[in-house]
C-alpha cells in the first residue's frame, strides 16, 4: 500500500513573471501575475498563428488568450507563440526618426517544387 504524498501549503502553484521568469507576486494593469520590478510593464501584442491578434484576458483560473478565429487558448501556449513569432513580429516593424512604429511590407520567396522519382532512394 502507498501512501500520498504530503500537501505543503502553498506549493501546489507557483506563478512566474512572463518578463524575467522570477516569482510573480503580484498583478499588473492587465491582470497577469508578474513581480514586484514589472507592475507597470504591459504585455506586447501577440498574433496568433492564425495571423489575427491575440486578446488577453483574465479568469478565476488565470490568464487566457482569445483569438477571433482559434478561440480561447492557455496561457501556456499562447507565450510558446509569442517565442514562436516573437523574431517574425520585430522584424516586420521598425521604427522611424520620430519614435513611432510603422509596420514594413514582408515579401514572401516562391516556393521550390522538388520531383521525386522512383529511382530516389532518399526518399523511399
């Protein structure tokens, strides 16, 4: 027979800030838990993978993202986003003499057409 383990109180969650990683104590204007240095940061916009902007919201469970088109998404992976196009999203703005962010025209490359034939054997 096993025993449970002990309930420590104050363990079972533990917050971290999403601008340093450290301890989250308390709220910003936002609602997202962060610590004491960065009560007064705000979170930068997020677009979805979908290319829509992400909304932050706020719940008894915590922090959420909404989405027009996905919907609901966790907090979670909606910071995995924000790595995963974090790169993409500073490279399309950039900042002119005055200060203000304009946004940049991003060209896409035309995609390769690979023919694979029987006789690849890479590939089979």
């Amino acid at each position: 027979m096993r025993f449970k383990a002990k309930k420590i109180y104050g363990k079972s969650k533990e917050l971290s800030c999403p601008f340093c990683g450290g301890i989250a104590t308390q709220k910003n204007k936002q609602g997202l838990d962060v610590c004491r240095h960065h009560t007064q940061t705000l979170l930068e916009e997020i677009k979805c993978l979908c290319g829509s902007w992400l909304e932050t919201k706020c719940s008894q469970h915590g922090p959420y993202f909404k989405c027009i088109n996905c919907g609901n998404i966790s907090y979670s992976k909606g910071m995995e986003i924000k790595l995963i196009t974090g790169s993409k999203d500073s490279m399309s703005r950039s900042k002119t003499e005055t200060g203000s962010v304009r946004p940049t025209i991003l060209t896409r490359s035309e995609p390769k057409e690979i023919n694979i034939s029987t006789n690849d054997i890479e590939y089979f």
